[in-house]
C-alpha cells in the first residue's frame, strides 16, 4: 500500500537545473516527512535533504546547501527536489523516503526512513 515513486531525473549540463519529483501513496505528507537521498556506484548513500511533515520546513547536506530546495504539495501526494546549479559530482541516483513526522541532521539517518522509493538517475555531464 505505501509507495514512493521518484521522477524527473536526466541527463543534464554542468551548471543546468533539474527537478526531481516524489510521489506517495498510501500515506499523507502531513505525517510523515519526506527525505531524498543519494547513491552514485562505489559510494556511500547521503542524505540530501529532508522535508518535515509538520511544518514543511527543510534540512540540506552542506554539498547542495544554496543549490536544492525541497518542497511538497500536499494536495498532491508530490514532493519535490528542485536542484540548480549542477555538478558532476551531483551524478547519483537519487531516492526518496519516509520518515515519521521530523527531520534531523546528524548521523546516518536512512536507517530511521522505513520506506523506500525505487530511485531515479541524475547524470550531470557535458
């Protein structure tokens, strides 16, 4: 019954902007936040950002503060992750999941998300 389907990743320029979408069922947004993730072969996962349930507010990883901005619509089921300014090093596949109510940094927090989208690729390359 809960989903997270990601979307909107591509091929993309150095420096050009891409919006990755989340979409959830089986659930409501004003319960659960909402994180997105990133995976790139041989590497870690990182947290990217998170966006709260009970505000909207957001939390970013220090290497796409000022260049991602996560935002939801509630209504929707949609949460999204507009990223500008586009590196190489951006290149990952990026997931998006579920955690109840809050967001925080700190440590690795995937092991508190307990649903997981299928991941969508972001490649940034001239």
């Amino acid at each position: 019954q809960v989903q997270l389907v990601e979307s909107g990743g591509d091929l993309v320029q150095p420096g050009g902007s891409l919006r990755l979408s989340c979409a959830v069922s089986g659930f409501t947004l004003d319960l659960y936040a909402i994180g997105w993730f990133r995976q790139a072969p041989g590497k870690e996962r990182e947290g990217v950002s998170c966006i709260s349930a009970s505000d909207g507010s957001t939390v970013y990883a220090d290497s796409v503060k000022g260049r991602f901005t996560s935002s939801r619509d509630i209504a929707k089921n949609l949460v999204y992750l507009q990223m500008n300014s586009l590196r190489p090093e951006d290149t990952a596949v990026y997931y998006c999941a579920r955690k109840l109510v809050f967001c925080a940094l700190g440590h690795d927090e995937g092991p508190l998300y307990d649903y997981w989208g299928q991941g969508t690729q972001v490649t940034v390359s001239s």
